[in-house]
C-alpha cells in the first residue's frame, strides 16, 4: 500500500508541507501587499488622496508579474498545508 511505503518519508512530507506553506505565505505577502496606489507618506500624514495615474507598460507588466507570483504563493500555501494534512495519515 502506498502510505506504509511512505512511513520513512513521515517527517519529510511534513517539513516540505511546512517550507511550502511558509515560502508561500512570503509569496502573498510580498507581491499582493504591493498592489497599491496610493502615497504612503501622504497617507501617513493624513493628508493622502488616492489617484490611478494611467498605467504604463512597465506598470502592466510589473502588476501581472505581482499578480503570478501571488497566486503562485496561494498555490504553494494551500499545497504546504495539504502535505502537513497527509503527513498526518502516513503511519509511523
């Protein structure tokens, strides 16, 4: 059977869990807290008005490229959390 071919693995399907969930949590945090126009001095001053300059190329590709590496880190969470689930059913 394939889980008591895996009991050896236990501990490392569970770390690989762990690290994946953890680079992808990095993953959402920093690309998805990117999004975000306004002025943070002035939006820290009180005094911040939020304004959606026409983007340019450069701005198109940066905000897909945020965008990507944010669901990649999703993925990569919700994967993490799915090896730490099937850790649980590996018999030591």
């Amino acid at each position: 059977m394939l889980l008591t071919e895996l009991a050896e693995y236990k501990n490392f399907v569970n770390s690989s869990g762990i690290a994946f969930a953890s680079i992808g949590a990095y993953l959402v945090w920093r690309y998805l807290t990117e999004i975000n126009f306004a002025d943070k001095e002035a939006y820290l001053r009180g005094e911040g008005v939020l304004t959606v300059p026409d983007p340019s190329p450069e701005d198109v590709c940066r905000l897909k490229r945020s965008i990507l590496f944010s669901k990649l880190g999703l993925f990569m969470i919700l994967a993490g959390g799915g090896l730490q689930i099937i850790s649980n059913y590996i018999p030591s």
